[in-house]
C-alpha cells in the first residue's frame, strides 16, 4: 500500500468517514480525500494526530512496514531567535557537547537528473580541510536515503562535475553546534545563513526497526522540549532554492 492507501485503510477499520476523520483534525474533507489519493502529504503535526485518531504508528504511516538502511533520519524544527538562546543553555543540561564547527555545502544536479527526479543531488560538504561528497534522495518529506565518502581533493572533484555536466544549484553556509542525547542521537542547533536558526536531530546508529526507531525519536525530541507544531520538513537546501526564486 502506498501512504494514502494506509490512511485510508485504517480510515475505514476504524468506521470513520472521510468527512468525519477531517472533524477530528479540523481539516476538510477534501483535505482527508487528497490525502487518501496522493495529491498531496500531512505534515508531520497532522501526522501524529492521525496516528492517535488511526491507532497506529506514525512511522507506519509515512513508510508502511518497511525497513530501510543507508537513510538519514531525522526532524528539524525552525526557531526563533529567543528559542535558539534558550536551547543553546538547556541543551548543555540535557545533552552532551561534542564541538562548534562551520559548514559549507554545494549542493549539484545534472539536467537530467532535475528533469527526471528533481529530489536527487549530489553534495559537496566542507568543514575546516575535510571535504565530504553525499549523494542524497529525498523519498519523502520525513526521510532521505543518502551514501557518503570523504575525498581528499574538492577542485579535482569539481572538475569532474563539471565534465559530466553537474551544475551548483545552490550553496548554503552554517553555523552548527553539535550534542549527543542518550549515545543515540546527534542534536545539531543550527545558525544558517540568511536563513535564521533551526534545531535537527538525526539517528545515528543502525535503523534496523523503522517504525519504532521515528516513533522514538519523536517521543525524544517531545523530551527535549521541542515543539513539534514547528517542524520545517524543507531541506536547508530546498528552503534556500525557493527563496532564491
């Protein structure tokens, strides 16, 4: 079943109509029923709440019952300026500090890679000497299966890109100050250029349970005393194009 199947499945197991499940979320029919035939996805707020209307978990929602590997899971939840402070205090509580670093991603796509899945790029991460390139596709708004390798030459690198016809989309330039939570996680806070303050943390250990490792997470950062309704399920990247245009 794909996600508005699932929606829709346990719609009616549980006897509920469209118009009736769009009363419990305060949302219109049309909403329930664009849902239920792909047109468009809940965000991860209405997500949950469908989750305890559906008895189901969230996590099964948005994958069904498979596992995933090589994938980045992860929530990042835009912040204020004055939620930014506070956390940057409350995190060295509750958290354990790693480092401060700077970022710098490139972020390319060939024609045909934009032509035929705009979702999928190719990255070229700096920080400090140390150049990673991450191939990305983002499957959904929740999730990204990603693969990962260091190199040791980025104007080498570039060069080929250039030759196979990849072009820089888009560059985006942060600050990141870097937890561990519970061996677990890893709870980057975030100062993004020309962008503003964001919070994410990302599972980094093996994924072997789907759903009870996102259903975890989001009880985890519900810990941290994250606001959930303020989720950005953009791409630092994605916001940055959009913004451009």
């Amino acid at each position: 079943m794909n996600y508005g199947e699932r929606i829709s499945h346990l719609r009616q197991k549980k006897n509920l109509t469209q118009k009736e499940l769009a009363s419990k979320l305060y949302v219109t029919d049309k909403t329930v029923s664009s849902w239920e035939s792909n047109r468009t996805e809940p965000g991860l707020d209405m997500i949950v709440k469908l989750s305890e209307i559906l008895e189901c978990s969230a996590s099964y929602l948005i994958y069904g019952d498979n596992n995933k590997d090589n994938i980045e899971m992860e929530l990042k939840i835009r912040l204020s300026p004055k939620e930014y402070n506070s956390l940057n205090d409350s995190l060295n509580n509750k958290c354990q500090f790693l480092l401060e670093t700077k970022l710098h991603d490139i972020y390319y796509q060939s024609d045909y890679m934009k032509k035929t899945n705009v979702n999928k790029t190719l990255r070229i991460r700096s920080t400090g000497s140390k150049h990673i390139l991450t191939y990305k596709n983002l499957n959904s708004k929740m999730y990204c299966e990603e693969y990962e390798v260091e190199i040791d030459n980025k104007d080498n690198l570039k060069q080929i890109f250039e030759i196979l016809g990849l072009k820089k989309i888009i560059e985006v330039k942060k600050v990141r100050k870097i937890y561990t939570y519970l061996d677990k996680y890893e709870v980057a806070l975030d100062n993004v250029e020309n962008l503003g303050y964001f919070i994410e943390i990302e599972v980094k250990k093996s994924i072997t349970n789907f759903p009870e490792e996102y259903d975890e997470l989001l009880k985890n950062a519900q810990k941290l005393g994250l606001n959930l309704n303020n989720l950005e399920t953009k791409r630092y990247s994605q916001i940055m194009i959009d913004k451009k245009n």
